[in-house]
C-alpha cells in the first residue's frame, strides 16, 4: 500500500467536509489537523474487506459503545476505495496516560468481558462436530509428543550433543508435562461438553493489544483497530494477547492474574469453556515447532539463533505455567464452596 503525500490527504479529508492544516504520518494512520479538530486517517488494506464495520455498527446497536467512533463522508460513505486501499476517518485520541501500567490493562480487560458480554450469543454445533475437533487436536497434539521423544531419543544418542540439543534435554521433562496436561484438560472439555448442541460466539476484537485501546480527554478507555473483528469464541481474544504478553523473562504475573480475574467477574466462562481455554494455553505448541525446525534444518544452522528462541519459548512455558496453575487454584475453590 503507497503511503499518501500532504495533498492526497486533503482531498481524501474534504470528503468529510474537512479543511486539512497539516498532517502527520504515524505508519498506516495520519494524523490530520483541521480547524474542527484532529482526526485520525486510517489505511487498510482493501482485501480485508469492509466486513469490520458491520461488526462495530453491531455492537453500537446492542449498547457497546466504548469503540472509536468512525465518521461518515457527507454521501454516507463510512469509507474510501482507492486503489487497493481503504480509508476510514476516526477522531484523534491523545491516550495520555493517566492510570499506571496496571491499572490500564485492568480497564482493557474490563471493557473486553463487557464487549463479549453484550455481543454473546449461542450457535449450533453437533456432537460430531465437537468430536472431530477433539479428535483431530488429540492427534495432532499426539503427533507432536511422538515426534519429540523421538528428538530426545536422537540427542541421547549423540555423542556429543549441540547446545541447543542440551538445551532441550534439560527442558523435556517440563515440556513433556506442560504437553500432558494440555491433552488432560481437553479430554475433560470433550467429556463435559460432549451432550452440549449449542456454544456461545461473541464478537471478539482479533488483535487485541493495550496500544488499540485508547484513551480521551476525560480518561475513557476505547477500542481501536476493530479491522480484524469477527464472531468466535471468546478464547480467540484472550490467547494471542497472553501469548504476546509472557513472551520475557520468567516472573510471576500476579498482576495478569487479577486482569484475568476481572475479566471472568464480568463474563464467566462455563466449566467447559475454561478446560479448553486452560488446554490451549498450556499446550506448548511454539516450543514444538522450534524443536522440529531445528531438527529438520539441514547442517550449517544457526546455533545460536536456534538455542535463543528455545530459551524464550521455554520462558513463554514458564511464564504460562504460572497462569494456568493460579487458574485451577481458583477453579478448585470454586468447586468447593459448590
């Protein structure tokens, strides 16, 4: 996608009934100046269609309206076709900080149970279809665990064994469990749902991230970049964000917990939904996948390179292991007061 020059965005603006001043490029997003305000300017790429908007004008009209609002050109046009481009018109929010690092992700989170509160709903799904999903993971997840014994039996029998080879010998045993009870939590979401002919889908915001929820003047949170909306199942919100977030160094992520816990306050997930939500989260599928490309790379390989993304996964794991053990804290609470 060309970016736009100083005069494609005054022509672009005027279709709003704006005089652009001046304007800024911050990648896809320009910022323009007018004597109405500021506003935001966003490219998108026409491919992924305008389907976004149906699903923001939706969630206006069930009474969620914590969103950016996207404004209309004077013909009604709520964007602009050019090219390969699409350009929707947004005001500029400043989102300056005025809570801490933690007190922000306690909002986004918040307003995310309140998105998917508002926008649930339930959908069919046979037992067969249920059963051919948990077939085909088990399998797939069993494959997995096939091929890594096999890898470990591989470096054992090396004479001497690389770096990255030590590396994931010392690192099995706790990928071998992380694997294990990833297959655990899932036969139990297949036993516990088994009977169920429906489940709930909401509207989920498809990249989540704490820079797509912007702030105002008067310090109300907003949801931004909406371009990769679509209905699923909540979980599809939650895993990426944790993914991204426990990507570092291992530490104890309390603070991540109690954001999980208001999110589960304002929308709880059924007994069900949580055993799948603890599956994939613990399943330590990207830590596989470094093994197998490590393994199935021909000679001459980057060590080094190999042996930093298996520590960072494995710290992902670590990090990840964490979430999962606070959570079946919790739950084990719950069945007991039950």
């Amino acid at each position: 996608m060309a970016p736009l020059d100083y005069e494609d965005v005054k022509r672009m603006v005027k279709l709003y009934g704006l005089n652009a001043e001046y304007m800024e490029r911050f990648g896809k997003v320009y910022k323009v100046y007018t004597k109405n305000g500021e506003f935001a300017l966003k490219q998108m790429n026409a491919d992924q269609s305008l389907h976004f908007l149906h699903y923001v004008q939706f969630l206006y009209k069930r009474g969620y309206n914590r969103i950016v609002p996207i404004y209309s050109t004077l013909d009604g046009r709520y964007a602009i076709l050019e090219g390969t481009s699409l350009y929707y018109l947004m005001p500029w929010l400043e989102n300056k900080l005025r809570d801490d690092y933690s007190q922000r992700h306690h909002q986004l989170f918040r307003e995310l149970a309140r998105l998917h509160t508002l926008s649930v709903r339930e959908v069919p799904v046979s037992k067969e279809e249920r059963k051919e999903h948990f077939d085909q993971t088990t399998a797939r997840w069993e494959k997995e665990q096939e091929a890594l014994e096999d890898y470990i039996e591989i470096s054992e029998r090396t004479w001497y064994m690389s770096p990255f080879q030590l590396m994931f010998c010392t690192y099995y045993h706790e990928i071998a469990g992380a694997q294990k009870y990833a297959l655990e939590k899932l036969k139990k979401w297949h036993e516990e749902s088994i009977e169920e002919t429906k489940a709930r889908s909401v509207v989920i915001h498809g990249k989540l991230s704490i820079e797509h929820f912007l702030y105002n003047e008067e310090g109300l949170g907003f949801f931004s970049n909406f371009e990769q909306a679509t209905s699923a199942s909540p979980i599809h919100d939650l895993l990426p964000f944790l993914a991204k977030m426990l990507k570092t160094h291992p530490k104890q992520f309390n603070e991540s917990v109690e954001w999980l816990g208001a999110y589960f306050r304002h929308f709880p997930f059924k007994q069900e939904e949580t055993q799948l939500f603890l599956s994939y989260l613990a399943h330590p599928g990207a830590i596989f996948r470094v093994v197998e490309k490590y393994f199935s790379t021909p000679e001459n390989k980057n060590e080094m390179k190999f042996v930093q993304n298996l520590q960072r996964h494995y710290w992902q794991m670590r990090n990840t292991a964490f979430i999962v053990m606070k959570m079946e804290e919790t739950e084990q609470q719950k069945n007991q007061q039950q």
